[in-house]
C-alpha cells in the first residue's frame, strides 16, 4: 500500500533503533553426535567461518596443475567467499594471490583461465609480476614536480596478499595460513588415496558446475557420508556398481579432518542380514535392466579391483574414481544457503581415444545430470528448506557408534561426519 | 542454404516443436522416437565447447541411451517435482552436409517447482541439430544443446 504523502510525522519513531540481542549459542550437549540446525543457517556463523576455516588453517583446493600448464597461465577461482587468483611464474613456480589490487582493491582477473605476461589493474595501470610483486605504479612520480606517490613509497610493500601454495600428483592446494602444518602432514594417511589414483601426469576434460541453494555444510557432509551411498543412489544398486554387501573400507587422517572409501565391484558377499534389509530398500530393484548397459562397463586402470573412490578433504574439495570417471569437485560457499560445486573432469595426458571416451560417457554417471548421483543436491536442498531458520532442531548422527573411532572401517557408520563436526567445532570456538 | 530453408524449414521446425512439447506435456519418452536409433543426444556448456573441451554433461550416443536415462528419471533419481516449459525462436537452415540439414535455433527453459510454485529461467542457449529426412519424415541424427550459463541450478533430471 502507498505511504500516503500527508502522513504525520508524530507516526515515525525516532532515536536509535535497540540492538538485537546477541544470540548466545550453546552446541547440544551430545557433542560431535549432534549437529544444531543454526549452524546451517545463521548469517553470523557464516561469516566466522570465512575467517576461522576457509582463511584459517586449512588447505584448500585451487585446481589441477594441468589448467596452468605453461608460463603466464592463470586460472581464477575462490576460497571460500575470496576471490583468488592462481598462476604459473617465469620459472615455472605456482602462486596463488587474492585477486584484488593492492591499491584501491578492484579485481584483477575477470577470465576463468588465460593466459597474461603479468597481473594488472586497469583502474589506476598498477602493475604485478606473476609471483605478486608490484612491479610498476602508473605516475607514481606525478608529472612535472607534482602529484605521485610519497617519496618512502616502496614498490616491495605493496605487492598482492600472497598465499601458501602446495601440490600433490598434480593437484594444486594453497592456505591463507602460515601455522597449518605443511599439505602433506596435514593430509595424513589420506595421501595414499590421492597417490593411488592420479599417478602420472593429468589431462582437463571439461567442467561442470551446480549452484546448490544450501548451506556448503549441506554438502561437504555428503561424500563423507558412506551409509546413504547405496540407500539415497538407487542406480548404483540396481545395476551392480556398487553394493553395501561389497568389500568396501574406510580410511580417516590422524585428526579426522579427510576420509576416503572405496568399494570393489564383483566381490558381491551374501548374507542374511543383507537379504533381509534389502528386501525393504528401494534402491535394490532387479527387475530394472538398462537397454544400453555398455556406459557401465569399466576397467580396473588401478589393478586393485576398486570401482568406485570417493576421497574427501576439510574443508573444500573431493576427489572421485567412479569406475573410470574421474573428477575433482571444489565446494564454493555462496553466503549461508547457497554453495556452487564445480566438477573438474580430467584423464591422464597419455590416455587413447577409447579410454578418454569411456570416460567421458562416464560423465553421465556423476554431476549435475548424473544419472547416480542427482539425488545430493536434491537432498541438500531438501534439508535446508526444512530446516526452516534454524531456531530448532539438530540432527543424530550415531550410526555406527558415538565416538570418533566407532564405526571402525564399516561404510554403515557416520564415523566420518562426527569427526567433521569435531574439527569444525575445534575451529569455530563453538563450545 | 536458403533453396534447403524454403523446402525444409516447416518439418524441421515441427520437428524441434514436437521435442520440446513432449518434453513440457510430461511424455517424455516420446523424444527418443524422434532421434535416430544410433544418434546422439548431447547437453553441454558453452564454456566446455568454447574451450574445445570434450566433456559434456548429458551425453545420449543413441536413442537407447537416451532411453535409459529417461527409464533412470522415471524409476531411480530423486529431486524435488518440477516442470519445465520451452520457449523456442530463431530456428533456421543454415546448410547441408552429405544430405544432412544443419539447423541452429535458440531455447529458454522456465522451471516450475511443483511444491512451492516457484518458477525460474533454468536454461537457455542454442541447439545445433543435424536433421535427417527419412520416409517417415524428418529425424535427429544429432542434438547438441548448448547451454550459455556455467552453472546449472541444482540438477538437471529432465532432458532439455
């Protein structure tokens, strides 16, 4: 309704508007078994979270070697809300900036990926060399005796904001840290997943990126979560790929903050107890047959038999073998309720045409219009509507047990998603 | 070019009206008819293609694939029930290759959420089709939609 131009002014209220009371917030007392419902959609946790985990110390995901292969190559990406530029130098070294000019803070790279001879800011032509440092500022000593930067200004003090950067197999990570231990120590035994599976140089095959409208913790739960694999994803146990009755395991880093869990086709082990739930399951339907069952048919590149890897690392980033599928997906937080996943899909550089075509009609299986794995982004989105505002609520997580090590190895254990919550709980301050 | 317009464009255009009306009228089974048994269905971003990258994120290399993944959204796949409505232009001859008619047209896809009603631009872009006239007139040996944004909002169960 129109505000009426006659309206008095006596209806206005004036003086400073009360302050809303700070929230106190107290996790359940069960501790990492529960996860309160506000820390999914409170806009003050969000922010804390920028600071605390993705610019605290962590280890995030950049890219892949291989998108900045030569000289002068760069690619523009994200920590968590920051903006970030990762590039290749003159001598071959990878570094990682924010992308934001020292000077007035406008942004630097406006492309996905290029390539340039040096970083530069088209406000004010201040120059950056491929590493950060400022090389050059545009009339810096004015013209004709006037203007110019002061005469204690030192190019050397106003280069980019610089991060850690560290790889492993070609896989490029960068910290805002200088404290977290150094990637591989901070990796653990989880190390061995990644080496497993991207052991000779890689080759992009295209991306894929779903913009989810939940909470990225929504998300990041999810490849954690092994006991939802074989419920939520009818396809794969309707056509055999994958199957709580198969030989599967579990492997955790000494905190707990990265995990991996591989299942092996072919090892198909009855039993009464598996007879018995799958009877009620609707994701075991025999009577469903493809018409073209060759998308399925996969190689054991690896010799190890392992069909399906699913490796996740605190708190940004999965790594995924499904059968000869291969991909990285990089979490990106987009506010409180909305989170983009970008799917990198790569081969190896000496792959023939026939591999690469596998894989790529493999690509069906996973992502935004995967035949399996739709379902996640679904059930993200699901969660966060009913979680209404938050105010209320937290959800159970004891399969498997109530302990950081409960569960053991077993893929029907939330072992995984308790030790998320312990760490991030850890990180937050949130007592 | 344009002697193929004028003798073809009335079927092709139906052709690319019947897909997109099977599709919006919930039969969406019915597109698998109108692709031949060994062609291709092909949903990919134009980032991918602009950067000749090969990976796409539907890819349907026959019509029982293509099968297949409608069987999987009917029976497996979950997600929030939704309903989309195409809006099509531009749609034009632009040659022929070895008796195969080379079409372009544009596409807007609105999504209607089922539960709470919201609608929402979910996708445009451009079809680059080859077209077929058989006896049984004309089919898709290739569909290749490629789609502007980067992103897909949430999921893309429904074939475009």
């Amino acid at each position: 309704m129109p505000t009426p131009a006659h309206a008095s002014p006596e209806a206005v209220v004036h003086g400073p508007t009360p302050l809303r009371e700070k929230t106190v917030r107290h996790w359940p007392a069960e501790g990492y078994t529960r996860a309160p419902y506000w820390v999914y959609t409170d806009p003050d946790i969000y922010a804390q979270e920028q600071v605390k985990i993705f610019r605290g110390k962590t280890w995030n995901y950049l890219g892949l070697e291989a998108e900045v292969p030569e000289v002068g190559s760069f690619k523009t990406t994200y920590i968590g809300d920051q903006s970030v530029v990762l590039t290749r130098a003159e001598d071959g070294s990878l570094h990682a900036v924010v992308n934001r000019c020292a000077h007035r803070g406008n942004m630097l790279c406006r492309d996905a990926f290029g390539q340039v001879k040096k970083l530069y800011c088209v406000y004010h032509a201040w120059n950056y060399n491929l590493k950060g440092d400022l090389t050059h500022a545009a009339f810096s000593h004015g013209l004709r005796g006037e203007g110019g930067l002061p005469k204690d200004f030192q190019l050397s003090e106003h280069g980019l904001h610089k991060l850690r950067v560290a790889t492993i197999c070609g896989l490029v990570f960068a910290t805002f840290s200088n404290e977290v231990e150094p990637l591989e120590e901070w990796l653990g035994d989880v190390a061995a997943g990644i080496r497993r599976v991207l052991h000779k140089p890689l080759k992009v095959l295209g991306y894929d990126t779903q913009r989810i409208h939940a909470n990225w913790k929504t998300y990041h739960e999810n490849p954690r979560d092994s006991y939802h694999a074989n419920i939520l994803h009818t396809f794969y146990g309707t056509f055999g790929l994958s199957r709580q009755s198969q030989e599967s395991g579990m492997t955790l880093d000494q905190n707990g903050r990265h995990v991996y869990f591989y299942t092996k086709a072919g090892t198909e082990k009855k039993s009464e107890d598996f007879d018995k739930t799958s009877a009620a399951l609707r994701s075991v339907n025999d009577d469903m047959k493809l018409e073209d069952p060759s998308i399925l048919k996969w190689r054991d590149e690896f010799g190890d038999g392992v069909s399906v890897q699913i490796l996740t690392t605190y708190p940004s980033f999965v790594l995924h073998q499904i059968a000869n599928s291969l991909a990285t997906r990089q979490l990106i937080p987009r506010g409180v309720g909305e989170s983009d996943l970008v799917w990198t899909y790569f081969g190896f550089a000496d792959d023939d045409d026939a591999t690469t075509q596998t894989r790529l009609v493999q690509a069906n299986l996973a992502g935004s219009a995967g035949m399996i794995s739709v379902e996640d982004a679904a059930v993200c989105e699901m969660m966060q509507k009913a979680m209404a505002d938050g105010q209320s609520g937290e959800s159970f997580i004891e399969m498997g047990g109530k302990t950081l090590e409960s569960g053991g190895t077993s893929k029907l254990s939330e072992r995984a998603i308790r030790n998320f919550w312990h760490n991030y709980r850890s990180d937050m301050d949130l007592a | 070019m344009s002697a193929h317009h004028e003798q073809h464009f009335r079927a092709v255009e139906n052709l690319i009206y019947e897909w997109a009306r099977a599709i919006d009228e919930d039969r969406v089974e019915a597109i698998a008819e109108l692709l031949q048994p060994e062609g291709r269905y092909t949903v990919q971003s134009r980032f991918n293609h602009d950067r000749g990258l090969p990976m796409a994120i539907i890819d349907a290399r026959s019509a029982a694939q293509l099968r297949d993944r409608i069987k999987s959204m009917r029976v497996a796949n979950i997600y929030e029930p939704h309903h989309y409505r195409h809006i099509l232009s531009g749609v034009q001859i632009v040659g022929e290759v070895d008796g195969v008619l080379q079409v372009r047209s544009n596409f807007l896809v609105v999504r209607t959420m089922s539960l709470d009603g919201d609608m929402a631009i979910f996708s445009t872009g451009q079809c680059h089709d080859e077209v077929l006239i058989t006896p049984e007139g004309p089919r898709f040996k290739k569909r290749l939609f490629l789609y502007d944004s980067r992103i897909i909002e949430t999921l893309l169960v429904i074939p475009l």
